[in-house]
C-alpha cells in the first residue's frame, strides 16, 4: 500500500540525496537516473534487442537478448525472456543468467517488504505416459515455451543433417537456418517463397516446419476445448511416432514426460 499510494516520494528522496551530496550537479545526476530506463529499455532495446542478440525462448516475436546480464539496465537486456515471460518478476533463466532487478526484489522478499508472485515456470518431468491426457495437455501448455526450445533444438539438429543436400539446390545456408527458425507467418512474401522452395527439396525439414507449427496452435486456439486440444495433441503424437524421423519421435517421447 505504501509503495503505490506514495509513489513519487521515492523520486523526491532521490533528488534531495543527490543535491545534498553533490550539489547543483545532483539535478543533472537525477535527471540522468530519471531517463536512463526508459531511454535504453524502451528506446534501445526495443531496437536493438529485436535484431542482434540470442534467444532462449521461440516467442511470437524476434525479441533476443542482448547479454546474459540485466545489470545497466535493470534487466531489460534480457528481452527474449522478458516478452516471453512479460509477467514473470525473474527475468533470468538460465543458470549463467543474472537480473539485478531479481536481486533488489529478493533482498525486499528477505525483508519481509515484497512478494514475487509470477516467475518464470521450471518444467517438471514425470515417468512417461503411455498415452496423452489432459494433464499432459496443461503441462505442454504450460510449459510451451520450454517445449519449443527443444522442439527448434530438434529441428537444428536435423538441419545440419539436410544442409549437405541442399547446398547443391542454390540455397544460401546462413538464411535457410533463419528462414526455418522464424515463424513463417512472420516472414516477408519473398522469404517465405525461398523457404517453400528450400522445403520442397527436404522432406524431412517441410515435416519438422510443418510439425512445429501445428504444435504451437495447440496454445494459440483459445476457442478450442480441452477435448479438442487433446484429440489435437494425441493425432500430433501419434504422427510423429510413425514419421520415420528419429529426432521427432525422440520430441514425442519426451513430451509424455511433461507433468
């Protein structure tokens, strides 16, 4: 209650410890403290941040992160986990990952002064189902985006498989790995006639593409019931098994492991 009824006596403090301890510079100092979020995390890295960088997670747009540490920027840098998880007061994922913004929020959670109430959620794995059910259903959904990372991991690995045969098609390989790790809805008309094209000569990648995308739609029909989702995710399971890919059916296996 405190910190929203009272929310600009924060900004206040801050500009009355900055002229105390430096003096008229301290109006400069604050007014630097006052733009620096928002001109690097919504100017910059809004730009940046959807073009050069990596990526954790295959979320709807091209968010990447910059760096594996959110310190400068009070943990915008890592804006692929952020759009993925926009909800999440955690914005590292990985083990190698640092937030700063976690840190402060952890120290008040110590204090007994905040409470995060959405992190970014860990998958659990049971022992494997025989066949798919709703619990399975709510998991894979619940855990889509850990579900797709590995499903591009799959499709990375069978990617190196392909390259050798299409490199006598004319196909640049730098761009057909982009090409397929894009959502082809996103792409322009030019570069998802290329990617049609590299398709038709790699039955095994135009499968994998094709697959992908009927998996995602399993989160993206919020007019669905769960039984027609389920029935969904049996049909999608039951194709993968008798794809005749090894990394597909290896996904599938493991997607019986979601809990």
């Amino acid at each position: 209650r405190n910190i929203y009824e009272r929310n600009t006596v924060g900004i206040a403090l801050m500009l009355v410890i900055d002229v105390v301890l430096f003096g008229a510079v301290g109006l400069t100092i604050w007014a630097v403290q006052m733009a620096w979020i928002p001109f690097w995390a919504a100017g910059v890295v809004n730009g940046v941040g959807h073009f050069w960088g990596y990526r954790n997670y295959d979320c709807a747009d091209a968010a990447t992160n910059l760096v594996p540490w959110g310190i400068l920027i009070g943990g915008e840098e890592l804006h692929n986990n952020h759009h993925s998880f926009a909800t999440s007061a955690k914005l590292s994922a990985r083990w190698y990952e640092f937030d700063i913004g976690w840190m402060y929020i952890r120290i008040l959670e110590i204090l007994g002064l905040a409470k995060a109430k959405k992190v970014i959620p860990t998958p659990r794995f049971c022992e494997a189902r025989k066949t798919p059910d709703l619990d399975m259903l709510q998991a894979i959904i619940t855990h889509r985006y850990d579900v797709m990372t590995r499903y591009m991991t799959s499709v990375k690995q069978l990617y190196r498989e392909e390259m050798g045969k299409l490199k006598g098609a004319g196909i640049n390989p730098r761009k057909l790995r982009r090409l397929v790790l894009s959502s082809k809805e996103g792409l322009p008309a030019e570069d998802r006639a290329q990617l049609e094209s590299a398709l038709s000569h790699s039955t095994r990648l135009a499968t994998l593409v094709t697959m992908r995308a009927e998996l995602t739609a399993l989160w993206a029909r919020s007019s669905a019931s769960s039984e027609q989702l389920l029935g969904q995710l049996q049909d999608w399971v039951h194709r993968a098994e008798q794809s005749g890919i090894e990394q597909l059916q290896e996904f599938s296996r493991r997607l019986h492991r979601y809990a």
